[in-house]
C-alpha cells in the first residue's frame, strides 16, 4: 500500500516511520511542517505540509495519491489549546476538513487519532460506545474531528489513545518516566497526582495499533491505549522501582493543587476488547514501556 503520514516530526510519526520501514512492504510518504526532522532519511518520501492549507493538502495528496491517509498532527498542548482557541481549531478541526476532502478525492482510507480527553472522566475506563463530554478546548476540538470523520463519505478510521509516552530520537519531549528519573536522581522533592486515572500508552504500541488499523482498513472508531488503568503517582513509582531509586523524596499529591489553564478528566482509561478482538493488538505493560524507554536511553 502507498501510505502517507502528517505529522512525521512528531513522536507517534517517528515511530510510525521507523515501524513501517522497517515492516518493509509499503510506499511510505512522511508529511510534517518545515524541514524533515527524521533521523533516517531513506526509505520514505519526505513532503513539507502545512495541513491547515487547503491547497497545501490537496496538492501534496491529489500528487501522490495514498491508499491510506494517517493523521498524525494535531495542537494536543491542552493548556495552550485553551488560551490557542483559534490556532487549536485550525489544526485540529479545520485541517481535519482539507484532509478529508483531499481523501475523497483520491479515495483513500483516513486514520484519524483521536483522545480520551473527548469524555468528562466520570466514569472511566471507557468502551468506543461510551458517551463523549470533553471538558476543555483541546477535547472539544478532537470531539469536533470525529464528528467531520462520521459524517464523511468516505472509509474511515479514529484510533482514540491515552497518555502518550516514548522517547523522541532527539529527546525533544519529557514523559512521566524520564521526569521522575531525572528527579529522584537529583533528589529533587517531587509531587505527583493521585487522583487521576489514565491507561498510558507506549508510542510504539500507538504505532502497532495503527498500522494495524491500516493494513486491515478496519473502519470505524478502536480505542488503541495501554491496558494498565493507573494514577501518575503509581507511574511515578514504578518508574522508581524499575531504575532502584529511592522514593522519599516523592510525595502523594491531588489535582488540585496544581494551576492548570484547561480542566483534565479525573478518570479515563480504556478498555481494548475490541482491537484485541478485531486486530489481535497487544499493548506493553506499564513495566515492559519502562524497559524499552530504558534501553533507548542507553
């Protein structure tokens, strides 16, 4: 199949780049914003593509024609979503528009991803059926896309994922792990949430899910997330455990004392009987994530 990627630079594109080279068997045509971040340059065709102009997107797509579109950019800062609104909807939302109008025209199967901060977090862990009710800016614009996807004419897929968590190849980004690691080593006094619930999720499980999804053109929405339901703080002390760093200096703490701009759903999480069932995907545990993020570092 000839796949194409937005967001390449990004970390769930760099591991789907890596993951679809490396599985061989595809064109792959790796799209992001500015230059080509990518560490390996072959292998793939590198576009420049701003998805928030529409003839940025049909030009690239309607030239090269994909059998399968994965949308992998996205504004998914939720603080910044929330004082962004109008940027957040452009590329959120809007882009979502050009892309999907540029599928028909080719017709192509779409992938969106989409979030579990669609729901209100009142009664997680959350089936593809549950009710969505996003309470900030950021899961509103992703409730928004899916909406455009359903009622598109043409084969699609939402791939809904939790708590994204790796390594990008330049250490660009921090997660959970890397935070805590990096604390308890400086023995810096840390505290951590305990009263939010999330099933975090390996970027390179993120990655599996999709090109699952892809290569069965399996339509319709699938919660792609790990499957271990836990609150930072039990993160927090695994990371711990894992790397035998001493724990006094982390201490339990709750949402509420942290300042943030946009409201975060106390508990999501998913439950994945669904693409266990229908693209036979298994995720990581929360320990096995820890040992591929600590074989990376090394």
């Amino acid at each position: 199949m000839k796949i194409l990627i937005t967001g390449s630079n990004g970390l769930l594109g760099q591991k789907l780049v890596k993951l679809i080279i490396a599985n061989g068997g595809h064109e792959l045509i790796a799209t992001a914003r500015g230059k080509n971040r990518l560490p390996k340059e072959s292998g793939y065709i590198f576009e420049s593509l701003d998805i928030t102009s529409e003839q940025e997107v049909r030009s690239v797509i309607m030239n090269h024609r994909p059998d399968v579109i994965i949308n992998t950019a996205a504004m998914t800062n939720v603080d910044q979503c929330e004082t962004e609104q109008e940027d957040c909807w452009k590329l959120n939302v809007t882009a979502v528009k050009h892309l999907l109008k540029a599928s028909e025209a080719c017709n192509a199967f779409f992938l969106q991803l989409s979030t579990d901060f669609i729901f209100d977090g009142e009664d997680g862990p959350y089936t593809e059926e549950a009710i969505a009710n996003p309470v900030s800016y950021y899961g509103e614009s992703k409730l928004a896309a899916e909406q455009l996807i359903l009622e598109s004419k043409i084969d699609w897929a939402i791939a809904r994922t939790v708590l994204v968590y790796g390594i990008a190849h330049d250490m660009s980004r921090s997660n959970i792990i890397l935070w805590v690691k990096k604390s308890l080593e400086e023995g810096k006094d840390i505290q951590v949430v305990d009263d939010q619930w999330r099933t975090p999720t390996l970027a390179e499980d993120l990655a599996k899910g999709c090109l699952l999804i892809a290569e069965k053109k399996a339509k319709g929405i699938y919660n792609i997330s790990g499957d271990d339901l836990l609150t930072p703080y039990e993160m927090a002390v695994k990371t711990a455990e894992f790397f035998n760093l001493p724990q006094t200096s982390m201490t339990k703490s709750d949402s509420t004392k942290f300042k943030q701009t946009a409201k975060r759903p106390p508990k999501t999480g998913f439950i994945l009987d669904k693409a266990k069932r229908d693209l036979g995907f298994k995720p990581h545990s929360f320990e096995e994530g820890i040992q591929v993020l600590a074989e990376q570092i090394k």
